[in-house]
C-alpha cells in the first residue's frame, strides 16, 4: 500500500501547482472524475467526493474559476465598476459588495470608469467570459446602452435605475425633498444646486425635486453647473454660488461640498452665518471639515450587498425576464454646522 505525505507531493511537483491530473494520479481516478466532483458534485458518489477533495488539498490543489466555468457555466466570480474610485463615497458599496460575495463563496473584482461611459462599456465587454456578472455603480452610460449590455450580461446598477434592469437606490427623491424643506425651515428665500457631471442621472433627479420642492415651499432655485464632482471643484462651484445670490448652495456631493467649504473660507464668506452648504453622501471626513457639513446619508454598505444579492439571483433564474427588482433603501439627513438660518441682511 502506497503511503503519500504532503511533502512528497508538493517535492514531487516542485514549485509549479498541482493539476487535476496529478490529483486524479494521486487519488487513483480518471481526471474526468475529478472535474465531476468539483464542478457538479452531484454526478460522483460522497465517498468519491470526499475522497477527492481530501487529496485535492493534501495536494495543494486550487481550482481554477475559468476552467471550473466550462461545465457549470459559473466562474463564482462578479466584477464592480465604479465611477470613481477615489471617491470615499463608494467605499460602503465596494464593503458591502466584497461581503456579499465573500458570503456567498465568489470573489469580487473592481473596476474604476473614471467618470467614462465607454470605459464602462470596455469593462463589461472585455471581463464578460470571465465573471457571473457585473454591479455597476452611478453609471454614466445612457439608458439604451445599458439595456443592451443587460440583455447580453448579468448586470444590476447602484444609485441608477433603468426599467428592465435590477438595482439598489438610497431614496434620493425623498432625502432631496428632507433637504429643500430643511433650509426652507431656517427662513432660506433662495437655494442654488451645484450639479454633478452632465451624464449623471442622480445630478437631474435631485435638480428635478429640488426644482419642484422648493416651488412649492416658495423659493427660488437655480441650477448651476456641470462641475466635478471633486473637492478640486468647489471653487468654481463656491464663485458660482455666491454670484447667484443665493442664500443656500446644495453641492452634487460631500466633495464638491467641501470644496466649497474651502473656497468660501479663502473669499471669507461665512459658513452658515453667510450661505448655508449641505453635500450627499456623509462620507468620511464630512463630519472632521470647516464646518461639520450637513449632508444627505444612506446605507451605501447595503446597496452593495443587496446588488450582489441580486446578481447571484439571476445565475439560475431567467435573467432576461423584463421584470425587474428596484429596491429603494431610506435615506436621512444629517444636520451638521454648515447650514444655519437664512442671513437678515443680504450679501
């Protein structure tokens, strides 16, 4: 009776990795039988599994995600685009998508667009034979073009909706209205809304509520913008505002907020004493700035994981199915020191 040590395996294969024919050596089985048992379990008997996989990782064995997808059709592996990578504000969602798929026994892989539409498109075509699908995050590509990605790859969106497709969402509708009514309660006749890059769908859905609200609870607003949506781009944003002559500057995010921040205090404009500034997103370091910004937040972490938890659905449901689920996680506004009562006398 042959006696086989992991030493004597790992000095019999040296330095390169074990294959599955050394495991099917080993083992004393054909190598198809190997693939069965790792692949699709069912096929082979749980004595034979068992003994597989015993000396699989006697072996140092690691199957290889490609080559396990050529039978079962899964490579247990999802990719996540993000608009911008630098930005903190898609730290939760890159938490909460590694949890899920860690959870779930996949690997999660991710992809910065820097703010491109078409370098999404590149992600998806090039990484498509390789994952089980895509999570994209605040994508900048139109409408059309993601159904047409989602009618050829699994995909779910973050912070974007699109009929027919799978996505998470913080309420941003009802935390724009939580903000509008916020200033309009500490006596603000005017707010500005500094808008985000003109491909983001959440810059025109907040404007358009921002618009609506403030009609309603009788201010004026205005829209200003394009501007990055960075901490670069708040000076810009910051002139803008103040020559709009408005009394409140809601910025595209926690950034461009910040940002602005750092322009007022340069034109020594007093925050909130002067204008009043609220941001999205209650990153991290929103609360540590000159002032404590104001700002919308949400659970990102778990728009991460429920988009995970979406795309692994549709491994084995008919993904192609025109019904889609939109879930729509609560957001809430965190009052900090950079919103204050509107000032008596104007600028």
């Amino acid at each position: 009776m042959r006696q086989t040590t992991r030493g004597a395996a790992v000095g019999r294969h040296g330095d390169r990795h074990p294959t599955i024919y050394d495991v099917a050596r080993e083992a004393g089985v054909a190598a198809s039988t190997v693939s069965r048992a790792l692949s699709t379990p069912g096929r082979v008997s749980a004595t034979t599994r068992e003994h597989i996989l015993e000396t699989a990782e006697r072996l140092g064995y690691r199957t290889n995600p490609l080559a396990r997808a050529l039978p079962s059709g899964r490579t247990d592996t999802v990719a996540l685009c993000v608009s911008d990578i630098t930005n903190p504000h898609f730290f939760g969602i890159i938490r909460g998508a590694e949890q899920q798929t860690r959870a779930a026994g996949c690997t999660l892989i991710v992809g910065d667009a820097e703010e491109s539409p078409d370098l999404e498109v590149r992600h998806v075509q090039r990484l498509g034979p390789s994952v089980d699908g895509f999570v994209i995050a605040a994508s900048r590509m139109p409408d059309d073009r993601i159904r047409d990605l989602a009618a050829n790859h699994r995909l779910t969106l973050v912070n974007r909706q699109v009929d027919g497709v799978n996505s998470t969402i913080i309420d941003h509708e009802d935390g724009t209205r939580q903000i509008v009514e916020h200033l309009s309660s500490l006596g603000h006749p005017s707010v500005v809304y500094l808008a985000g890059p003109r491909q983001s769908w959440l810059a025109a859905q907040r404007w358009r509520v921002v618009e609506s609200a403030a009609w309603e609870l009788g201010m004026s607003a205005a829209r200003l913008g394009p501007f990055p949506p960075a901490v670069l781009g708040g000076a810009a944003a910051a002139d803008a505002a103040l020559a709009s002559g408005a009394t409140a500057a809601i910025a595209h995010n926690d950034l461009l907020a910040i940002g602005m921040l750092r322009r007022l205090a340069e034109r020594r404009v007093r925050v909130p004493e002067d204008m009043s500034v609220v941001g999205y997103d209650d990153i991290f370091g929103a609360d540590f700035c000159s002032p404590p910004l104001t700002t919308l937040g949400g659970s990102f972490t778990e728009a991460g994981r429920l988009a995970v938890d979406l795309l692994l659905g549709m491994r084995d449901a008919a993904w192609r199915s025109e019904t889609a689920s939109q879930v729509v996680l609560p957001s809430h506004l965190i009052v900090r020191e950079s919103t204050g009562p509107a000032p008596r006398r104007p600028r």
